[in-house]
C-alpha cells in the first residue's frame, strides 16, 4: 500500500467527562464497572432486608415488623439478591473479564451492551418503590406463588413488569456474551483452549437466553389472570395453580445453575493459579458444565414433589436430581486434584476458593438430601430448604464474586489490596456465615417452616445463634467494601501478572488495563 | 476505501439506549398506574414511553444503518449480527414455548384430573362430579359462558395459507436480491407485506367473530387463555414483522442493498419464518386438534 493510512482516532480513555460517560459509554471495562457497584449496592440493599428478617427472628414472638412487612421483607430480599446482586455481579465480571480473556478489542454489541445494563437501574426502581405503596411491596416470596401473588394488591404490576425489564435485560446481556465468545476470538484461542472461565459464561449464557423469557411469558399470564379475567391458573375455569409451579421451576432450576456456574468457572481459575498447577482435568470440567447445564432442564420438579404430582414425576425428578451430583462431583474431585501436590500459597483470592470447595459441597449433600422423594416431604417448606440454598448461594456463588473482586481487583485498579485485611474479611465471614447458616439445617429438621416472623419457643437457641453469625456476616462486608475503595484510590502497584502463578491473556496487559486493550488481536500460541 | 473497514467497528458511544430504557421504564410505570386503577395519568404515562421507545428505534437503526452504508462493518461484524438474531430468535421460540408447555400441560394432564382421571377419582366425585374432561373446555365452573371453538377450516385455514405463501414470496425475494433483480425483489417484498397486512385483518376479524358469535373470549376458561395468549402474541408478532418488511422495502427502494452484503433482509426473512412456524404450531394444536 503507498497512501499513507490514517486510522480513525482511537481514544485511549472514554470520549466524555461526569455522568455522561457513565451513560453513553460502550467500553466493556466501564459496563462491567457499572454493573459491579450496581451489583454492590444491591447487595447491601438485600443484605439489610436479610438484617430485619434475623433481628425479627431473634426471638420468638413479634419484636419489630408486622408479619405482613416480614412478608415483604423475604420477598424482596430474595427478589434482589438473585437479580440485583447475584447476576449483575457475575455479568460485570464477563464484561470486564471475557474480553481480555479471548484477546477480544471489547464485546461483540457494546450498545447493546449499556442498554443492558442500563435496564438493571429502572428495573428496581420500579421493584423497590412498591414499598411506598398503599399495602406495601410484593408479599408472595421471590417464588411469586399463586394465588398469593394474584391477591396482592397494588404492588402487583410493578412487581410483574420489574421482572419483565430483568428479563429483557438479561437476554439481551446473554445474546452479548454468547456471541461475544463465539465471534471475537483472537486467531489461536480455540475453543477447547478458552479458559474455563469464559466456557462457564457461554453455557450460563445459552442457560439465560433460553429460561429468562420462560419466567416473562409466565409473569404474563399472571398479569392476564389478574387484570383481564383468563384462568390460567384457576381450577373453576380449567387452569391450575400448579401449572405457576411448572413454569416458574423450569425457569427456576436453571436460574439455580446460572448463578453457579460462573462461579464454578471462577474457581476454576483461581485454583490453579495459586496452586501453581494447571487445571486437573480440563477437558472433564468443560464437559461437566455441558452435562450440568442439559440436566439442569430436566430436575424442575425437585422443588414441587410436595405439590401433588404423579408419583412417575417424582421418581423421574428425583433420579434426574441426584443424576447432577456426578458431573458436580466431578468438578470438585478436579478441583481438589489441581490443588494436590500444588505449591499452594493461601492469598484472601485462594481462601475463599478453598471455602467455596468445601461449603458448595456442603450445600450440595444437602441438595442431594432434598432431592429424595420421601425425605423432601419433611424437609420442604422448612428451614433445612434455607440452609442449603443459602449454602451454594452465600458460601458458593457469592464467595466466589468475592474470590474473583480480590483476584482481578490489581488488575482493575491496578493496585494490590490489602492482605491482611483482605485475610480479616475472610475468617470473619467464613466463621459468621457457617454460625448464620449451619443451624438452619437443625431448625429444619427440627420442623422449623420458613417465611414465618415468629416460631415455637424450643427453636429460640438455634435462632439467636443464627442471628447473632447474620450481625456479624452483615458487619463484615463493610470491609469488603473498604477494601474496594482503599484499592481503588491506592495501594501497592500491581504488576501485569499479578499472581506469580497466573496464565491467560488478561495477565499480559498491564494493572490497570488501559481503556482500550487488544484493539490489534494477540496471536494466542501452545 | 474505508480504512475502518478492517478492524472490528466499535463504536464509541450508545446515544439511544438510555432513552430507550427510560422509555420502557415509563411504559412499564403508566401501565402499572393504569392497572392499578388510575385511567388518566397511566395512559398518558404510557404514551410518554412509548414515544420514547419509538424514537429510540428510529435513532438507533438509524445510526446502525448509516455505519452499515459508511462500510464501517466489516464481514465479522456481519457474523455477530447473524449470532445475535439466531439467538434473539431462540428467546422468543422459548418464550413462545411458555405458552405451548401450558397449553399441553393444561391439556394433557389438568383437564384429565379435573375429570378425575387417575387418582383424582374422589376428588372429581367430591368436588365436581358433573365436570366432563372434554376439549375445549372452560373449566368445571363454566368460566365465561358456553362457547364454542373457532372452526379450522375456516378464517384458520385460510390464514395458514396465507401465512404459507408469504414465507415463499418472502423467500422468493430473496433469491432475486442475491441474483440482483431490483424490480422482483420490490414485488416480493410488496406481496409478503400485503399477505401479512391480509393475515392481520382477518385475525382482527376472527376476533370480532369470537367475541359477538362464539361467546370465545378471555374470559372463557382454560381455552381462551391459551386461546387468546398464543394467537395474541402470534398476532403482535405478525404485526412487528409486518412493520420490519415495511423498512426493508424502503431500504430495498433506496438501493441499501447488494447480492453480498444484505443481512438486514436476511434477519427480517429469518424472524418471518420463525413466526411462520409458530403459527404452523398454533394452527395444528390450538385450531385443529
Ligand atoms: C447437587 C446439586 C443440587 C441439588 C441436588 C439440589 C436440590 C434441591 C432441591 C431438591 C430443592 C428443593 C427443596 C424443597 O423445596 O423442598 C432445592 C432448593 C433450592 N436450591 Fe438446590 N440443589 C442443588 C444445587 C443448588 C445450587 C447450585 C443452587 C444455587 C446456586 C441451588 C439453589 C437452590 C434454591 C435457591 C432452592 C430453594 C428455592 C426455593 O424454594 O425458594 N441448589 N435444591
Ligand atoms: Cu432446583
């Protein structure tokens, strides 16, 4: 070529100052920013609903709320922890992360890409000013079970079109990786050599896509049962209140799956690492996520064997359930297998790592327990049913959230937290969190029911105790957030590597990765 | 040549997202009012939203196609294009499936129940013992009044086929854009539109009928919900369709498109069949069986 080519200016920092860049911009590290603080705030907004509910549940009798406002409490508090916290979190770090992983300029559909999130903002606006409502926000459990949903009153259309906007939002998010993953490869970066991380995200993705407009369409007829007279979900005209239970269950068992296995992806980077050993098994892992995610659509019916189904039903339920327990099992077998005989250094990154491998487990025997028919039918409906999701939820998707901010935080910011504090954070949420939720499991098979504000005396020991590790979990995630800003404003600087024992693309950029990173693809070698 | 052409085009700033958010939030706000109970401030809420959502599309595919004829999308954008649409379109066969999975499941196993198949024999002879598990059905409480069923081979049939020919004048369309036939693919696009438009007024009409003669209405149990929720959404997507068809044709006029480069045609093609095949699925098990 003889003419001299001018190549459209590439800024290396955004186009624009203040909130503007904030709302216009398509740069994948600010997005995935964005949905990080969303999903922070969001975290203590839940978190202090979960505060009312211990202190409500510190002793028996009535303290604090009205049995109706406890209601709305579990509701939302549900409602945003799995939609406002959980997921955004795991989509922030996508954005920030995918890209740099694949040695991709940035996500295949940036607009597309802030108007998903920007979606997330309105969305709970619209869900959280039910509570200013006459009769207050939704009271039906995060569940939206007919008929209570159907009778709630003015909260309940805001409540329905909140999650149509946390649906749209996560399709359009979940098209975005999808094609994000299978177009914007660097040249070499096959996708058997992607790291485990980013095939995590393709298969929670196609898992997004494919349940989230289930949950719209069934919201819709909600809304038609409610306002135009149709019986979807009423006997006296043919319908079913069950058939809610089927819907939201095929959405919701995979929804289970979508706020783990980005989490499993994210363990699986961060073992490896500070083992200093490449990942156990690697072609079994990615395997194991396909397997997982294809029965993840066939176990719905684990959580209604108490609702009157066939007894074929139950067993085809109840096998296809514990038929998940191989593929899981397989993962933590690697997991543990990468660790075995690793040089293994215990930064805050790696402890919640191990603590994830151990308390997931722990909230997956219990998982196995409630997939079994005849035991489900004392376990359901009763505290043991907290423990466990709070086990693979708290402990294992929002421990690992808390793995994956401490590891790439040097790479965001460019600076090293602060491992003693990081350290603190640690074993106090690891012990508070176990005192909060290892009795739960007593209470529920004690006979403990859940969503109830007030309790039989002989359950008042083991509540206290839970309440008193829900404070302390609660105050430790202050320093979490200490820890982010301290980082953010300062601190040791990181190097490109941060982590002695990191591989992938995302180390050799430099901490901070600039604005714009791989603009040319790198050549992805061995 | 466009030197830009060769690398991945990123653009540097998402104008219409916010308002297109800000639009739906709006929407979602007045109708919520609106259902609430308040019949001036919802609606007129509502409409502020969808204004906005409206310009929010016309800017948006307004830029997009401005940097598609600027060359600014090389043959990778060209490919995430074709992802997103095959899986915006995989959303919307589950979200379609929504309605089918409730369709069957009330179908093939509530109804039964409620007529005491298995071992809801008790529960039949307590409860409702003159309920008859019949299809269609509005359910042991008479829900909505007698009613009766659209007949297939009516306005149902002749829809199917209408919708049929569409598919292949659209098709037919095509094959004349790649072979460069400007004057063809304006008649097939002209004829799939009018087809579309057809289908839509006599679903309209269909309608009418149901609601004045065969007393089929929302309120009509089990039947008319599912009834009305699949044709409904069928019919919004008819509409859509029929409204994306409308801007391909005055892209095609404007000379937009070569036999190479005409993804947009192809996306809109490939949502019109999916919707053919909804519909295929509607006339088989919500008309005929
Ligand atoms: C070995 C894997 C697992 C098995 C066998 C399993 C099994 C079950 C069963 C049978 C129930 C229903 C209990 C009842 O209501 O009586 C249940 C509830 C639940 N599980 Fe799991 N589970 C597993 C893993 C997970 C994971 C990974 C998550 C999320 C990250 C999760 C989240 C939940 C939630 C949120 C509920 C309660 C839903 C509600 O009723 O509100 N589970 N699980
Ligand atoms: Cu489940």
């Amino acid at each position: 070529m003889t003419e001299s080519i001018a190549l459209p200016a590439e800024p290396h920092h955004a186009t624009r100052g203040g909130l503007m860049r904030w709302i216009t911009t398509t740069n994948h590290k600010d997005i995935g920013t964005l949905y990080l603080i969303f999903s922070l705030i969001m975290f203590f907004i839940g978190g202090a609903m979960a505060m009312v509910i211990r202190a409500e549940l510190y002793q028996p009798g009535l303290q604090f709320v009205t049995p109706a406002f406890y209601n709305q409490m579990v509701t939302l508090h549900g409602l945003i922890m799995v939609f406002g916290a959980v997921m955004p979190a795991f989509v922030g770090l996508a954005n920030w992360m995918i890209p740099l992983m694949i040695g991709a300029p940035d996500m295949a559909l940036p607009r597309l890409n802030n108007w998903s999130f920007w979606i997330l903002p309105f969305a709970f606006t619209l869900l959280l000013l039910t509570l200013f409502l006459p009769g207050g926000a939704p009271e039906g459990g995060w569940t939206l079970y007919v008929p209570y949903s159907l009778e709630l009153g003015y909260s309940f259309p805001f409540m329905i079109f909140a999650i149509h906007l946390m649906g749209i939002s996560s399709v359009l998010g979940g098209i975005n990786i999808i094609v994000t993953i299978l177009n914007m490869r660097a040249p070499g970066m096959t996708l058997m050599k992607m790291p485990l991380f980013v095939w995590a995200w393709l298969i929670t993705a196609y898992l997004l896509v494919a349940v989230m407009p289930v949950l719209a369409g069934g919201v819709t007829m909600q809304l038609l049962d409610h306002y135009f007279g149709t019986h979807f979900f009423s006997v006296a005209g043919g319908g079913s209140p069950v058939l809610w239970e089927h819907v939201f269950w095929f959405f919701g068992h995979p929804e289970v799956y979508i706020m783990i296995l980005p989490a499993f992806g994210i363990i699986s980077e961060i073992v490896p690492t500070f083992s200093r050993k490449p990942l156990f098994g690697r072609t079994s892992m990615i395997y194991a996520l396909a397997s997982i995610a294809f029965l993840s659509f066939i176990v719905w019916g684990h959580h209604m064997f108490t609702s009157g189904m066939p007894v074929s039903a139950d067993l085809f339920f109840m096998f296809s359930t514990m038929l998940i327990a191989v593929p899981t099992g397989v993962k933590i077998f690697n997991w543990v297998a990468t660790m075995w005989r690793g040089a293994i250094t215990f930064e805050t990154p790696m402890l919640f790592a191990v603590a994830f491998i151990i308390l997931f487990t722990i909230g997956g025997f219990s998982g196995v327990m409630l997939a079994l028919v005849p035991a489900d039918f004392q376990y359901h409906n009763s505290y043991f049913v907290v423990a466990h999701f709070h086990y693979v939820l708290v402990t294992g998707a929002v421990f690992a959230i808390m793995a994956a901010v401490y590891y790439w935080l040097p790479k965001w910011t460019g600076h090293m937290y602060n491992e003693f504090w990081g350290k603190m954070h640690f074993w106090l949420s690891v012990i508070s969190v176990n005192v909060l939720y290892f009795p739960m499991h007593f209470l529920g098979l004690a006979g403990m029911p859940r969503r109830v504000p007030d309790y039989a005396v002989q359950f008042t020991d083991l509540n206290m105790v839970s309440s008193i590790g829900g404070f302390v979990f609660g105050a430790s995630q202050l320093i979490f957030v200490a820890i982010i800003f301290a980082t953010v404003y300062g601190g040791r600087r990181a190097e490109a590597r941060a982590w002695e024992g990191a591989h992938g693309l995302e180390w050799t950029v430099p901490s901070p990765a600039p604005y714009h990173t791989f603009a040319t693809p790198p050549e992805v070698v061995g | 040549m466009n030197v830009s052409a060769d690398s991945y085009y990123l653009p540097h700033e998402s104008r219409w997202s916010i308002l297109g958010s800000i639009g739906l939030f709006s929407f979602m706000l007045g109708a919520g009012i609106w259902l609430d109970g308040y019949n001036l401030v919802g609606p007129l809420v509502m409409g502020a939203g969808v204004l906005c959502i409206i310009s929010t599309k016309f800017g948006w595919f307004g830029t997009v196609i401005r940097e598609s004829l600027a060359g600014r999308y090389n043959l990778q954008v060209d490919r995430t294009f074709r992802w997103g649409m095959i899986f915006f379109i995989f959303s919307e066969v589950m979200f379609f499936g929504a309605f089918f999975g409730t369709l069957f499941y009330e179908r093939l196993f509530v109804v039964p129940w409620l007529g005491g198949a298995t071992n809801m024999f008790f529960t039949h002879a307590l409860l409702y013992p003159h309920y008859r598990a019949l299809w269609p059905t509005n359910g042991p409480a008479h829900a909505g009044g007698e009613f009766s069923r659209m007949p297939t081979w009516g306005i149902p049939a002749l829809n199917t086929l209408i919708l049929l020919s569409s598919a292949v004048t659209v098709t037919w369309a095509h094959w004349a854009l790649k072979a460069g036939h400007r004057r063809k693919v304006v008649a097939g696009l002209v004829a799939t539109i009018a087809l579309g438009t057809t289908f839509l007024a006599m679903q309209a009409h269909e309608y009418y009928l149901a609601y004045t003669h065969f007393n089929l209405t929302l309120h009509s149990g089990i039947y008319g919900a599912t009834f009305f929720i699949l044709t409904g959404f069928h019919g919004l997507h008819v509409t859509i369709g029929v409204i994306m068809l409308t801007v391909i044709l005055i892209r095609v006029l404007r000379g937009h498109f070569t036999p190479e480069r005409h993804f947009a045609f192809e996306a809109v093609s490939w949502y019109w069949h999916f919707v053919d095949i909804v519909w295929l699925g509607l006339f088989i098990f919500v008309y005929w069986l």
